[in-house]
C-alpha cells in the first residue's frame, strides 16, 4: 500500500504543544515524554541537555540559569514556529532555572511526528531555536577562578 497524506494521523495536530515549562526543580524526562504520546506518531525524538563538568577546556565548579520574565513566552513562540514547520503530533520542553549541580538536566525537549525524520528534524529545530531565541542565561563558575554568562 502506498503512503499517503490524506489521513489525518499524516498531519499535524490542531494544538500540538503539551507542555512548555520553566522550573526552579528537577526536571523529569519521563513528564516530558508521557507530554508528547500520541497514537498517530510513528516517531518521537527526546532531547536532554545536562549540566558537564566542563567547558573550554576549563573546569565548572557551578552553574546557574536564570530567565527573563519573558523566556516561556518566547518559548511558546519557537514552539508554534517549529509546530507550523513540521507535522507535529506533540512537542514539549521544559528548561530549569537556579543552581544546578553536575549531572542535573537542564533542559528536556520531545516532539513526536508520523515519522521518525520528521520528529528528529524538529526536536533539533525546537532544540537550537530555543537555545539561540530564549532568554535564558547561564552563569557558569570555573575552578581557575573565572566565570562567565552565557544565553540568548
């Protein structure tokens, strides 16, 4: 049986955003996945971005985020531009704020599509927007005793 986009699980969901968040706490990789289910998606690419020990070549001893009172609005803007672009069923993605220890997940992002390509190609558009677009700004400590701020 040949492809075809005439059936209603080939194409993008009426409101296909589930969840965008930012948290003070620990982010779950499983809400953000249970966000993005849906039955006519054959495909669902997840994204976790954690907090290294390093950066530069240098040592981060501490890290924190903190966000401008505008961030979640920007991030519902990078959403529904990614939504518009590709055939999503759902999207997600959640971004933390504070400090975060080594290992601490940072942010977690998950679209689901009818196919896999199509759910890798805008997990990384939703991905790369959000953290080129978003004002979210990180504030890393380094152990020669320098620091720096980086974000959108």
């Amino acid at each position: 049986m040949a492809p075809t986009n005439d059936h209603p699980g080939e194409q993008a969901a009426q409101d296909p955003i589930r969840l965008l968040a930012i948290r003070d706490t620990p982010l779950s990789v499983d809400e953000v996945f249970a966000a993005v289910g849906d039955d006519a998606a054959g495909g669902t690419a997840l994204f976790v971005g954690t907090v290294r020990n390093h950066d530069g070549g240098t040592d981060v001893d501490t890290l924190g985020y903190s966000a401008h009172p505008t961030a979640e609005a920007e991030m519902r803007r990078i959403a529904e531009k990614v939504a518009a672009e590709y055939p999503v069923r759902a999207l997600a993605a959640v971004h933390r704020v504070g400090d975060l220890a080594v290992g601490d997940l940072a942010v977690v992002v998950a679209v689901s599509c009818p196919h896999r390509g199509e759910a890798f190609n805008a997990c990384r558009k939703l991905i790369d927007d959000l953290k080129h677009e978003v004002p979210i700004w990180k504030h890393q400590k380094f152990s020669n005793g320098t620091e720096e701020w980086v974000g959108a």
